[in-house]
C-alpha cells in the first residue's frame, strides 16, 4: 500500500491525467472542475489545492504533456547511432508515432486548435517552451548534415518546416475525419520520409544512408 506522503506527492499528476482526458473529450468550456475531480477520484476542493483556476489547470495540462513529448524526443534523438539521414528519418518517426498515433500527441494538438484562441499566453508558451525547441532539434539535425557533406546546404534554411508539415497535415485529418479517414498511413509516412531524404541528400549522403542501412544502423521502427 502506498504511503500518504507518496500518494500525495502523485497526486497532481493524477489530477493532470484526468484533467487533460476531460478537456480533450468536451472542451475547456465544457469542463467543469467536478468532472476532473470524479476523473481523478478527489474532491474539487483537491483539484484547487494545487490549481488554483481552470485555467491554470488547462495551461499546466498542456504544458506537462509537451514537456513530456519533448523531453522523450531528446532522449530517443541521444539513443540513435548513425548518420545525420538516420537520425532525422528516426525523429520523423518518432513525431508520427506520437502526434498521429498516440492519444496524447494528437489531443494536445487538438486542444491548441479548439481552444488556443482563448489562451494567447499558453499558445505564446507553448510555442517557445515546445514548438521551437521541437523545430530547433530539426535544424539542429539539417545542420549537421550540411555541415558533414551528407545533405544540400541550401535546402536546410528552411527544411525544418517541410520536414514537419506532412505530420502536421496527418494529424489533422485524423483529428478532422477520424476513423473515416482513408487512407493507407503507413505507406503515406513512409513516402513521406523517402522523399524528404531524397531530396536532401547528397551523392555522399546517400553511400553513407546505403552503409547504415547494410550495417542496420539506427534504424528506429514507428
């Protein structure tokens, strides 16, 4: 059985949990701090311990989920050997798996469309604390690569942004269409990554991608 002082120490990640469930299934207009608290198995009285508005807490929710995202992707980006082509291919990856499979990376997304107008701090935050430290590892990567002579200089200026636009898209439809999208996923990401690196590879970048993928280096399924 858990001790109080650790249950209570969990306690405002529980309430995160159910909070970020609640607003992503009704909105934030349409939750009521009843429903985290039911969510969470506290009283309402817990919930504004520790938070202290609803808006507080729909501004912690957000950010703990995308500090969480980004925190993971870092972690995954120091764990792939390999060349700069593996590496971005394997970052690619990883955002799709997160922001078109995964509840949580597709959610938040859809919480900053519905319902970022009405929070210009959070969305100001969101994007300096998430978006352009998420961005900054991609020209990080597109950097490395023209500085290693494996991909074309003067498409890195503004590859960032063409590298990530196709998962953003991705995301979208399924927030839009849901399960009624149609469309074959994994053939789409895949076409995705292919001509992004074709595009962005130089003659010696493409031996050196051709050595990895002998070798199976960094290789990082979705």
């Amino acid at each position: 059985m858990k001790t109080r002082a650790r249950r209570k120490a969990e306690r405002p990640g529980e309430i995160l949990e159910a909070a970020f469930d609640a607003f992503a299934e009704r909105g934030f207009a349409a939750t009521r701090m009843e429903d985290v608290a039911a969510r969470a198995g506290v009283t309402k009285g817990a919930i504004y311990f520790y938070f202290e508005t609803k808006e507080r807490l729909f501004e912690e929710t957000v950010s703990h989920y995308s500090q969480t995202m980004l925190a993971d992707a870092g972690a995954m980006l120091a764990s792939i050997e390999g060349g700069s082509a593996e590496k971005l291919r394997a970052f690619l990856q990883y955002l799709y798996s997160r922001c078109a499979y995964d509840r949580y990376g597709r959610d938040l997304i859809g919480l900053m469309v519905s319902d970022g107008r009405n929070f210009p701090q959070l969305v100001e935050r969101h994007h300096r604390d998430f978006f352009a430290p998420a961005m900054g590892m991609v020209s990080d990567l597109l950097a490395a690569g023209a500085a290693s002579g494996d991909f074309r200089p003067e498409i890195v200026a503004h590859g960032a942004e063409i590298a990530v636009a196709p998962s953003v898209f991705l995301s979208l439809m399924r927030l839009i269409f849901g399960a009624s999208l149609a469309l074959d996923e994994e053939a789409y990401i895949a076409c995705h990554i292919d001509l992004l690196l074709q595009g962005l590879l130089t003659p010696k970048g493409r031996k050196n991608l051709s050595a990895g993928k002998a070798c199976g280096e960094g290789r990082a399924p979705i």
